[in-house]
C-alpha cells in the first residue's frame, strides 16, 4: 500500500502556496475505506488459531505462532526454585498493574508485583493525548457509552462500556486524589481550578481531560509513587512471567517470574492472579514501527491461552494516524492526538486536507494510508509520509506549542526542525491491542484465580479504540481487577502449585501437527534483548 511520494520540497512549496489547506472531502464510504487501506483488513493479514480456547478465530500470523507455542519450561526447570508467597500477584507494572496493586493491598491483601523491566516502564507512558471521562454539564454517560460503541463498529461488549463510562467520574477524582494534575481552564486556577475539557476525535462532547500533551507520563508518575509509597506492596522490577501456575482445582494460583539479576527462575505462589501485561506493538505487525515500549510482545495473551482463558477480538490493532515518518531514527514516535483536537490540520503532498481530523483514528489512519498508496504522499530521504500542520496551528493559536504541545515540540527539535515554521511529516504506526483476554465487568477471565486489566484485555473496545478510553480503562478495570483479587484470595488458598497444565497443551499442538519447538512468550523483540538471557529460547 505504499508508493513513491512527492518530493519533499516540491510538498513544502505547495502546502506554503495553499496555507490554510483547502479541504478534499473523503468520496469513499468508511466501510470501503477501510476494507481497502486498513492494515488489519489487506489480504494475508490474518491466519486462523488451530488450538486453544479460541481456536477457529483470526489473528496475525506472528500472533498465532506466539499463541500456538510450548511453554519455555518444564517441570525440572522449577525444582528447588525459591518461593514467594502472597495473596495477590499482579503481573505488570505499568498503569493497569499499579492500580490493581494498589486496590488489592488497600483492602488488605499482601501484594506482589512483578513487571519485566522498572514499575512505570509501560505503554502508559506513551499515552499523550489525554483521559475521557463525563464529567461536564453538557456531556453524559450514555453519549459516552454510544461514543464508544459507535468508534468500534458496535463491535465491543456493552456490559464493559457500561462499566468503562460510569466508572470515569469517579476515577478522575481518584486520579487527583493520588495527586495527579490535570489542565484547567484559563483564569480557574485561583478558584480551585476547572478541568479543561476538548472534544476529542469520534466523540459527540468535550470530555477529554489532559495535562499538556504528557497526560500518560503524569497519570504513571502519580501512580509509580503511590506504589512504591504503598505499603503491602512488594515489587519485583526486571522479574518477566515466564508461566502461570496452577493448583490441584485447576485455579491460576501464581506465576513462574525470572529473577534477571540472578538469572534463575522464582516461583510466586498466590490466592488470585491479576495480568496486566500491556499490548503487542513490538511484534510489528504487517511491518509497521511502532510507538510501545520495548516489553510489549503479548507475552499475558501467551500466558492466559495456554492456561484456557478465550480471546476476543485478537485480528484488530489500532494504528494511531500520526507517528512519525521521518526523520527515520524517530520512527514509531507518536504526535499527540492533542494536536489534531487543538486544530491541526493533515494535509497531503498537494498541499490539500483530505479528511476530518477527528474521525475515529482507523479512519483518519486509512484515509493517510490511501493518500500515500494513490501518490499524494510526501517523500524524503526515501521516507514517504503526509504533513500534520503545526505552523498554521501555531499562527491561529500563538504559544499553543510552547504552553500546551510540549512534547510535540521536544520532537520537533530531536528531528531538527522548528514546528512553528515547518510541519511534521508523519504516518500511522502500531499502537495499541484493541482486542485480548476476554473478561467480565469485574476483571474476571473463564480461568478460575485469574484476573486481567489493561490493554490485554479484549471486549471493551470493539474493533477500534476511542482515544481516551485507554487511560480510563486502566483506572476503572484496574481497580475492579485489583478488588476482585483482594476478595478471591481471601477465599481461595493456594494448594499444591505446578505446570500440571502444559501436558494438556502440548498433547493438544502435537494432534494439530504443531511444532514443541517453538516457544514462548517472547519476552522481548529480537533487537531489544538487552539482558541477553539467551537460554530456553528467551532471546531469538
């Protein structure tokens, strides 16, 4: 879907002539559009699971080889392991694994959390655009509820997006309780401040919440200090999940972690288990850059599968329309959404604006895709991209870059360039999992003693993620999940734990004609294995 692009001086000299851009309307219908550009939908994209809970269903091949993989491990790998105990073991330390923690040592569980890299270390932090939440006077939680539905094709599951919505006051207020800033409006401050809402794209009001164009970065500090502050919680940074463990009952009764400072294997034995292990981004899938973090390789989608738990929704990704083409070092970098919601306009290599800027973010991606497939794209340096507008952005709203897109500007001098006197030339990039785990409303998965919050979770979403939604998710289902732990463990004690599970697996890929050889999880891509843990298949 790519093609070679207008050369970047001549797009340069055209967007100048026509600024503002004259807008192009869109003369394909979004069905249409999508089935032709969208990545998830191009022919070859998908295979179908032959195992597993969800076997029959779709997903990216790399995906399915993941899912379809023996476990690094077998029982003598384990024998002699140290064994920590606790009531609840949350397996990521990222948003959605904080607020899990947090919840279930609140109510009294002794918690641990064990994350593969630092606490905070997560895709969280690269969220930027900011929160939605009902909280206006104009705005309700039924319009954010069809919002929703409607940005992913009426795909997702209502009971989730019932509970999304009419958790989102309530966790903005949690958020600032846990000392969390948020922008507010021009001359509130004194007063005690009044949330700045902006109506972000594919929504019906103006109920995104922010803190400058850095809204993840700060909802993760104030949740990494609450945590380590927290007490009842012990952490285990640089501790992956290599498998979960199972009791006698067939419960999720812990997790094997890997100790990387000492390069052997613990066993965490637990009441309840809460995975909140983030997306996939760094599969790259249909070879996309991507703007996850370096642990993001589906390794909670591995664990949860091979111990019985369906997925849903696992052939769907979202492709944020604005990462950044060039310069090439920066690929998979992401603009903030906060510019486009602020004015910003796309504009293509004829100096024209070919889509409504906050249409859902498949939509705006396709509508980018097709541009560059049909020729009207940007080239250089053999980077092919279209241009996010920010001079004129900056002319109509002087110091927005300076006071509001500080991030956008950090960029902007990374790539040697000034945003006020050139645009960006950007392209979609892999972001987010809009699919995953499939739970109920409180967190719950079909496995017995296993819990799941976060991006690898499945349902809620549909088949496109609203932007904002990501944020709030982690709040409300992390609190969810981490109570709902907290209560289960206090019912249910671990008894006799081990991998009683994987024989049931592997007889089950070798009557599909499945390889043992292949294992996962992955734990990191290929080039980012700085641990060089190059045993059992932990390094490719």
């Amino acid at each position: 879907m790519s093609a070679a692009g207008i050369p970047h001086a001549q797009a340069l000299a055209a967007w100048r002539a026509a600024s503002p851009a004259p807008a192009r309307a869109l003369d394909l219908p979004v069905p249409e559009l999508l089935t032709a550009y969208h990545p998830d939908r191009q022919p070859g994209a998908m295979v179908t699971l032959r195992v597993g809970a969800s076997a029959g269903q779709e997903c990216p091949a790399i995906l399915a080889d993941l899912l379809q993989a023996d476990s690094l491990l077998e029982d003598v790998d384990i024998a002699g392991a140290p064994m920590l105990d606790a009531d609840v073991l949350v397996i990521g330390g990222g948003g959605a694994g904080c607020v899990a923690a947090l919840t279930a040592a609140r109510a009294g569980a002794r918690v641990l959390l064990a994350t593969k890299l630092r606490i905070g270390d997560s895709n969280t932090v690269m969220a930027e655009g900011g929160i939605q939440a009902a909280v206006g006077a104009e705005d309700s939680l039924q319009r954010h509820f069809e919002d929703t539905l409607r940005a992913g094709h009426f795909a997702a599951d209502k009971a989730l997006v019932a509970a999304l919505v009419s958790g989102g006051p309530s966790a903005i207020r949690w958020l600032i309780q846990e000392g969390m800033s948020f922008d507010l409006t021009e001359g509130s401050q004194r007063m005690g401040g009044t949330l700045l809402r902006k109506k972000p794209g594919g929504a019906t009001a103006a109920r995104l919440l922010s803190y400058r164009d850095f809204t993840g970065l700060e909802l993760m500090r104030a949740l990494r200090e609450a945590t380590l502050l927290q007490p009842g919680i012990t952490i285990l940074d640089r501790h992956p999940a290599l498998e979960l463990l199972t009791d006698d009952r067939g419960r999720c009764a812990g997790a094997v972690l890997h100790d990387f400072a000492h390069g052997r294997p613990v066993l965490a034995r637990a009441g309840a288990v809460v995975l909140a292990t983030g997306g996939s981004g760094r599969l790259h899938l249909a070879g996309f850059p991507t703007s996850n973090h370096y642990g993001a390789t589906a390794d909670g989608l591995v664990l949860a599968y091979r111990l019985g738990a369906p997925l849903r929704e696992v052939n769907s990704f979202q492709y944020h329309p604005t990462g950044i083409a060039w310069p090439p070092h920066m690929e998979g970098a992401l603009v903030s959404e906060a510019a486009r919601s602020s004015g910003a306009f796309l504009v293509n290599g004829k100096g024209e604006r070919f889509v409504d800027e906050l249409q859902p973010r498949d939509v705006v991606a396709s509508a980018i895709l097709r541009e560059i497939a049909e020729g009207r794209g940007v080239e250089r340096d053999g980077k092919v991209g279209l241009f996010l507008d920010t001079p004129t952005l900056e002319k109509g709203k002087p110091g927005i870059l300076e006071k509001s897109l500080v991030t956008l500007r950090h960029l902007a001098h990374r790539g040697g360039f000034d945003p006020a006197e050139e645009p960006f030339l950007i392209r979609p990039t892999l972001h987010y999992q809009n699919g995953g785990v499939e739970i109920d409303p409180e967190g719950r998965t079909a496995v017995p003693g296993l819990l799941c919050a976060g991006e690898v979770t499945g349902g809620l979403h549909g088949r496109n993620r609203m932007m904002g939604n990501a944020l709030l998710e982690l709040v409300v289902f992390g609190r969810h999940a981490g109570a709902g732990a907290a209560a289960g463990a206090r019912a249910e004690r671990p008894r006799n734990v081990g991998l009683t599970h994987l024989a049931d697996w592997r007889r089950a890929l070798v009557a599909q004609g499945l390889l043992l050889g292949r294992k996962a999880p992955m734990i990191f891509p290929p080039y980012g294995n700085f641990d060089a843990v190059t045993d059992r298949g932990m390094a490719a």
